[in-house]
C-alpha cells in the first residue's frame, strides 16, 4: 500500500512538473521578449523581432545601427544573462538545502556569495592573479575559500547541523569585510562606487561573454546536480539514510558543494552577489512539483530564471532613468519569505 502511493505520488508530480515546462517555458519566452524592450529608451517588440531575427538569420526588416547596438550588444546578453544567473541561483539553493537538510540554506546565507565576491574584489582591485585567474577564477577561489572555512567551522557539529545558516552568515560577514577593507585600503573613489554598486548585484555589464560563462557553469552544474538526483533525495532524509544505501556520503557531499561553489562564482563574476534566489525558488516550487529532485531541480532553474528576468526588468523601471541593484528588490522580496520559513520552523 505505502508503495503504492508513493508510486501515486511520484506520477502525480511528474505530470504536474510537465505542466510547469509546458507553461513555463512560453512564460519565460515572453518575458525576456518584453523585458527586451523596456529601458531607458523604450523600443517597440516588432523592432526587438527584427534585431533577434537578423542575428539569427532569419527574414527581418532593417533596422538602425544604434538600435541594433541597443539590444544585441546590450540588453539581450543582459536578460540572457538574467535567465542563466536566475536558474544557477535556484539549482544552487535546492541543492543546498537538501545537502544542509536545512531549509534556509542558499548561496548568499551560507557565505558563497560574500567569498566570491570578496575573491572578485582581490583579482580587481588588487589585481592578484588577473592574468591566469581572470574574474571568475578568483570568484571561484574565494566562493571555495568560503566554503573551506564553512566545513572547518562545522567539523564537529556536521553540515547538517542547525548551526549551518548561522555559521555560513558569519563566514558571510567576514568575506564582506575583507571586501571592504581591500576597497578602502586600494580603491579610489570610482572604482569603489562602482564595485559597491555591482556588488549589491546589478545586471547593467553583463555582455556575451558574461552569458557564455553562466551559460557553462549552469550546464555543469544542473548536470550534475541532476543526475544526483536520487542522492539528494536520501540526503534530505539524513546522513544515516544515505550511508544505509551505500551513498558515500562524504564524496557527494564535496562533489555537489564544488559544484555549487561553481555556478555562484560565475553568477557574482558576472553580475554580482544576488540573495534569496535560492531561497524563494525551491520552496515555491516544492509546492507544485514535489520534493523529489529530478523534477525540482529543472523546474527551479525554469522557475528562477523566470523570477530573475522580472526582477531585473522591475529594476530598470521602477525609478526610470535611474536603475536599483538587482540585490536589493531579491533582498525586499527574499527577506519576508526568510522570516514566514523561520516562524514555519517554530524559530520565530
């Protein structure tokens, strides 16, 4: 009978996760098409059809040079890069809370963001590493770096532990004051205007290349991450469960952890740290898709990408001509989830 209705279950949230793809990918579909004409300078959708379909190269009507420039030298990287980094995010939470077994666990709180970010700020600034690093690789360095002292940190309690939150907001805060103090120690007035503003998370100098380098990182990334899908389902249920299957725990655990570290480091080289992506997401979706990961990974990343495109859009907007931080509004939506989590655990 239990086997039954999990049997039940699981079919009825495969149907369901089809029916967010079916419906998602026409959602996202639009929404990066509208959020293609919104800026400081409007542009009609027959004239973003054009650019798209030229570089395509599909039939199109002409269009002028500067308007061309506009949208495939600046905003369809930008929302692209919105799209990839919002998935990235997402994957990146699920996966988090279900090595953590914790439901507050994402990229951003558990000190990910702030070590990348502080690792950016060295290549920089500072520029240690530059040359062989580049951005990213020092994102990267300092996203592990993070995580590093996360483990160290927890050794004794585990990384399932209660603690892990806390533990990862405090390695946060370290990581944030290394970035400043290097701002305040090296940086001149624009570059450390320019950094802070980038830092809170701003989508406004993402290019191709940002784009290919999300692009990568996400394909690595949800690869993995899915095809551990089984094992993160045990994980969620304990590392005494796992170790009963025969899941080498301690492997997987490393093993999805770089990988996350990973995605982070290519989402805050490209665009900076981004909070409470990972957070919303994948509790959002669980409610729709279920707990197993096979279906809630890719319809989290639909999900964030979704989000993140809007988000992005609303921030170009909403005080036109000037533009908010992405960070800010995630922080503004995230933080009332964060606390209706926090009182759902009894911890509020």
């Amino acid at each position: 009978m239990a086997a039954s209705s999990r049997g039940g279950n699981a079919r009825r949230y495969g149907v369901r996760s089809a029916l967010l793809y079916l419906a998602g990918v026409p959602i996202l579909l639009v929404t990066m098409l509208v959020s293609l004409t919104l800026g400081a300078a409007d542009t009609p959708v027959t004239a973003v059809v054009d650019v798209l379909s030229a570089h395509l190269g599909l039939p199109s009507d002409p269009v002028t040079p500067v308007v061309d420039s506009i949208l495939w030298g600046l905003r369809v990287p930008r929302v692209v890069t919105a799209a990839l980094v919002g998935a990235g995010l997402a994957v990146c939470g699920a996966t988090l809370q279900a090595l953590t077994r914790n439901p507050l666990a994402e990229p951003y709180l558990l000190g990910l963001s702030s070590g990348a970010s502080a690792g950016a700020v060295v290549v920089v600034v500072l520029g240690v590493g530059g040359q062989a690093l580049g951005l990213t690789g020092g994102a990267l360095i300092g996203a592990l770096s993070a995580l590093a002292l996360l483990l160290i940190l927890l050794r004794r309690s585990g990384l399932d532990s209660v603690r892990v939150v806390l533990t990862g907001v405090v390695v946060g805060q370290l990581f944030a004051a290394l970035s400043s103090l290097v701002l305040m120690a090296d940086g001149d007035a624009e570059t450390t205007r320019a950094i802070t503003f980038w830092l809170l998370g701003s989508m406004g100098a993402a290019r191709w290349t940002t784009a290919l380098t999300c692009g990568v990182a996400l394909l690595i990334g949800l690869a993995v991450t899915w095809w551990h899908a089984p094992t993160l389902d045990a994980l969620s249920l304990g590392s005494d469960t796992a170790s009963s299957l025969g899941i080498d725990v301690r492997r997987t655990r490393l093993v999805l952890l770089i990988v996350t570290s990973l995605i982070t480091a290519a989402a805050v080289a490209g665009v900076g740290a981004i909070g409470f992506v990972g957070l919303i997401v994948p509790h959002a979706i669980r409610f729709v898709v279920g707990p197993l990961h096979r279906y809630l990974l890719p319809a989290a990343a639909l999900t964030g990408a979704v989000l993140l495109v809007i988000t992005d859009a609303l921030s170009r907007v909403v005080f036109s001509p000037r533009e908010i931080p992405v960070g800010v509004l995630t922080a503004l939506i995230g933080v009332p989830v964060f606390l209706l989590v926090m009182k759902r655990r009894g911890e509020l």
